[in-house]
C-alpha cells in the first residue's frame, strides 16, 4: 500500500513512536505503554519543531508543499495526554524547609500547596491553560485544583493523570477559536500551521497582578529582601558623600531640603546635578 493510500487508521498505528531499537514498523501497540516506556534522554535530544503534520500546506517558497493526506486531529486520549504534560497536577510538592527564619516550618509564600508538571519560581504557579481544536474552544484550569494525584499513596501514571485531569475540561464554545492566519495575530513563520484544521492550539495565560502582588510578599516576608538602612533624618555627611561619588547602587526615594527664606539658616539648595541633602537607600 503506497503512502498516498494510507488512512487516519493506519497512520495511528503505534501512535506513539517507540524508542528506536523498539517494535517493528506496523505492530499496535498501547499508546499508554509506550509513552510510559518512552526514554527521557530520548525525548530530549530528539524534540524538534518540525511544525509539517497530516493535511497541512506549505503555500510558497521553495519548500512548497501540500499534503496527500487528510488532517488527522488528536484523539481524546492524546490530547489529556498533551495537556496534562502541559499543566497537570503531580501531587503536595514538598515547600520549602531550609530558611532558617522559618525552621522547623514552611515557608509561607508558596502560592499553593500542590505541585505541577512544570516550575514555577516559590511555588507561586499562577498560570492556566485555554485550548482550542476542531471540537470547540476550552479553559483547563488546574491552578488551584490542589492534588489531583498522591504520590505518596498511588502509582501515578499516566492513565491515571488522564482519569484525574479530564473532569477539569470547561467547553467555552462549539467552535474552534478564530485567529487572522496574519501578524501580529501569529508569528509570521507560523502563519501557515497553526490553528489550521486537525490541529491543537494550547494557550497559557497568566495571572500577572497575582504574581506580581506574590512577589512583593515574598519580598517583604523573606529574609533575602531585609536590609539595614540608616533613616533619611539620620543620614551621615559620608554616606551622601559616597551617594554623590556614584558607589550606592539603588536609590529609590528622596526628599528635598525646603527652600530657602530670607530669616532661614538654610544653606543654599545645591545644584541641580548634586544629590539631595537627605536620600534614602534601600
């Protein structure tokens, strides 16, 4: 049978590739079995964008090109699959112990108590996904989904991330989301692959204000962000000498001296370009 004469059936045999070395060309296998089986070495250094999938053109260029085939769209299980690699919970992650103004406790700025399938800095994790494909328009949210899974007291594996992690899918719309296949709505090489028919658009979106206000507490609560800082009242005639001479790194506020009367014992303002006679470091 020649490649033009394939069907989606035979294309989906051993939908995910095995390890080179594995089975031979045409046996079906577990999908599940193989991801599970699948080296992660291998899964490293063999990622590439290769962006080309069943039923897509290339318009122009000299890599012009257009498939003899029909797009082939996920399953439902490869898609659970796909999103919760994405954004799936993996069960409590373990906080963090080793700052000793905490000790024997947590830290408090984790933003939440449950791990995900990928990092975030602190623990904050604010972001979530939206998808969209040939079915409709979709929210994922895990953010605060808590464990999913316990590690502690299960095998995860990845039918059981899939089980966990469907009841979280929210239908927003019956329709694929529409996108100008243009800039600046997509990136001008991707104009040509993405959202197109039969294929998965995964959206992440994060929560900034969430995240930045998470960063100003880690900031005020963490003994990193202490510093010892002399009162602008108090300041010394050498610390504003090294002001002026440039050796402060940061200098965030400053107040001005009030201007000079006639009956004031004031010294005159200084120039412009000098430093302000009281300034307070951080």
């Amino acid at each position: 049978m020649g490649s033009s004469d394939r069907t989606s059936s035979d294309v989906r045999t051993g939908s995910i590739p095995g390890p080179r070395g594995g089975q031979a060309p045409g046996v079906r296998s577990d999908p599940l079995e193989d991801l599970a089986a699948f080296p992660l070495v291998e899964a490293l250094f063999g990622r590439r964008s290769r962006r080309f999938a069943l039923g897509d053109e290339i318009p122009d260029g000299p890599l012009a090109y257009r498939s003899r085939h029909e797009p082939v769209p996920l399953t439902e299980l490869e898609r659970m699959l796909v999103l919760s690699a994405m954004g799936g919970t993996t069960g409590w992650h373990y906080s963090i112990t080793r700052n000793a103004r905490y000790a024997p406790h947590p830290a408090n700025y984790a933003g939440a108590a449950a791990g995900r399938t990928f990092p975030s800095a602190a623990g904050f994790h604010t972001a979530e996904l939206f998808f969209t494909d040939d079915s409709g328009t979709y929210f994922f949210p895990t953010r605060d989904a808590g464990a999913l899974v316990d590690p502690s007291v299960e095998d995860v594996t990845p039918q059981l991330m899939v089980e966990r992690h469907t009841g979280r899918l929210r239908r927003l719309s019956e329709k694929r989301l529409h996108l100008p296949a243009e800039e600046p709505y997509l990136e001008g090489h991707n104009t040509w692959c993405v959202n197109v028919p039969g294929s998965l658009l995964v959206i992440p979106v994060a929560d900034i204000a969430q995240h930045l206000i998470a960063i100003l507490c880690f900031f005020t609560s963490s003994a990193s962000s202490r510093r010892t800082a002399t009162p602008c009242s108090t300041t010394s005639t050498a610390a504003r000498s090294r002001a002026s001479s440039g050796s402060a790194t940061l200098w965030t506020s400053t107040r001005r001296s009030p201007s000079p009367s006639p009956s004031s014992t004031h010294s005159p303002r200084p120039p412009r370009s000098s430093p302000p006679a009281a300034t307070q470091a951080c």
